[in-house]
C-alpha cells in the first residue's frame, strides 16, 4: 500500500491556478482532474463563503484523498469517480451548470507515481499496470507483452515522441514476457543506452507512453476541452496544466480554433463556415512555473499553463 499522506500532493502553481480562474466567493467550479484535491482545496478557500466545486477523477484512491481534504466544506464540495471524457453529462445530471470556471490538471499525482503497485514509475518496482482506473481491463503489462512490436512501436512514438521506438520495441519483443517496472526500464536503457548527455531518465518516454495509451488520455482531452468549453457561463474561464508537448498542442489548437472567426480559406471570398468566436485568450502564450517552485517542487518543471475566457455573446 502507499504510503503517501495529505501533505505529500504539491499542487502545481497554484497561486496561478487561481488568478486565471478567476476565483470568487460564491463561484462555482469543476475540477475535472480533482486527484487529490490540491487545487480543489485551494479553490474552495478562495471561493468561500457560498462557492462550490465539483470533483471528478477515474482513480478511486485520489478521490479518497480529496475527499478528506475537502470534508470541511461538506455538500459544497461534491466528488464524482468518472473520466473528464463525460465532464458534460456529470455536470448536467448534477445540475451543476453553467459554471464559472472549469480546472483540467493532466499531470500525475505524488499519490500515483509514489504507489509502487500502481506501476507508474521507473524508479519503484512494482507491476505493469499504470490503470487510472484499476477495473478497466487494458493494463501496460497487455502493451508490452502482447502487442506486435510494430504497434508497440508506433504507441512509443505517437505517445512519448520517442526516437528509438523501433530499437526499443525490437529489444522487449526480445525480452519479454516482462513483468515490472524495473524490468521495463532496464530493457528501455539496454535499448538506447544510459544516461549520459541525458536531461532525464532513457525509460522516461516509454512510460509516458504506456500510460497514455493504457488511460487513453489524449482522446479523453480531445472529448473533454469543447464539453467543458461548453459548461461556461459568460466570462467563464477554461484553465488547463499540461505537462507534455502533445497535451498542450491539443489545448493550445483548441483555444486558438475557438478563439477566431472563421476558418475558411483564405482565398475564399465569403465565409461559409458561419464560425463565430466564443473563446477570449487571455494569456498569449503558455504560463509557466516560477524558478522558485520548481526548486521546491521539481516536478513542476514542464508544466504549461494556458488560460481562455468565454465571451459573452456565445455563452449560454
């Protein structure tokens, strides 16, 4: 079992979280990657009296923790075990809609990476699981040990950007059946070599990889930006922490299209498409964390923060 405890989850920038929420007493809010419950807490402080929140996350563990974390604010702060792919069913049948903002946080939890048994990193022996939601059949040990190594290499290249993906996935087709973590990461450097010249660990795309494709989680963000676009009210902010280049190019695509009028060609002399804006940017670029958190939390490092606002005449 993990050992981790309320203190152990650092939310990352947190103070920035909260500016571009927008945060107000009486607010109401969706965190639609509550975990456990960093930024739900911290929403929830800054939007008493009268705010509420609703929590969604697929892992039961987090939700626990959360749920403790927010026991002071009792029926205010409600928590859902549910996949942000249906953030706009959960919140219509809660009735919680429109909103005033929605928080979408795709990194891993302390509680996570630290559980040995869930499988998520390369630096603790445990099995090839990485299941957010540990009733879902498809684990990483089904990736690795099953798949043809062509498609094992294709999910190292479409979801951890990974160079050596054939030479990776040539070398476990050797090895395997592969049973841990350690495993994995060992045949991942025999693969490519060590670490020399090397800013992270060789294993680190590989199992960003796995659990991607294990949790499908760049479909579920895919369903999740125009549904929780769509729970805004006017001047409702959409908030998103992304961690790695492919989910920030989803959100970064996402808030540019929804941002503009118009798509048709640029030849076209009349507009066909009838696209009008509903989305404000309001940082042009992506926020990133301090110098100062991330020496005092390193894994904050590739964090991306990117802030839109719904403009007035498309909501509702």
């Amino acid at each position: 079992m993990s050992t981790a405890t309320l203190t152990d989850h650092a939310p990352v920038m947190v103070r920035e979280v909260l500016a571009a929420l927008n945060v107000r007493p009486g607010g109401r809010y969706v965190d639609g990657t509550v975990g456990g419950g960093g930024h739900a807490l911290a929403i929830m402080e800054a939007a008493t009296p009268g705010g509420s929140l609703l929590g969604i996350d697929r892992d039961p563990q987090a939700l626990e923790m959360a749920r403790r974390r927010l026991e002071p604010f009792g029926p205010d702060a409600r928590l859902v075990q549910g996949d942000f792919a249906d953030l706009g069913r959960i919140c219509r049948e809660l009735a919680f809609v429109p909103v005033h903002g929605v928080l979408l946080d795709l990194g891993l939890s302390s509680l996570q990476l630290e559980a040995a048994e869930r499988g998520f990193s390369f630096q603790r022996e445990g099995p090839l699981d990485m299941r957010f939601d540990r009733q879902q059949m498809l684990t990483a040990a089904e990736i690795v040990n099953e798949y043809a190594e062509e498609a094992l290499a294709d999910v190292l290249w479409r979801y951890g950007e990974e160079p050596q993906a054939r030479r990776i996935a040539r070398r476990i087709g050797e090895r395997r059946p592969l049973h841990t973590t350690t495993e994995l990461a060992k045949v991942v450097e025999e693969a490519v070599g060590g670490r020399a010249r090397r800013q992270s660990h060789p294993a680190t795309r590989t199992f960003q990889a796995l659990r991607i494709a294990v949790n499908q989680e760049l479909l579920s963000l895919e369903a999740a930006l125009p549904q929780a676009y769509g729970l805004l009210g006017d001047f409702g902010r959409l908030v998103v922490l992304s961690y790695h280049s492919l989910e920030d190019r989803l959100v970064k695509a996402f808030i540019r299209r929804e941002s503009q009028d118009c798509f048709c060609p640029p030849r076209q002399p009349i507009c066909t498409c009838g696209h009008k804006a509903g989305l404000r940017r309001v940082s042009r670029g992506a926020v990133r964390p301090s110098p100062e958190e991330v020496a005092r939390n390193p894994r904050s490092r590739s964090a991306r923060l990117r802030v839109a606002e719904r403009l007035p005449a498309a909501a509702g």
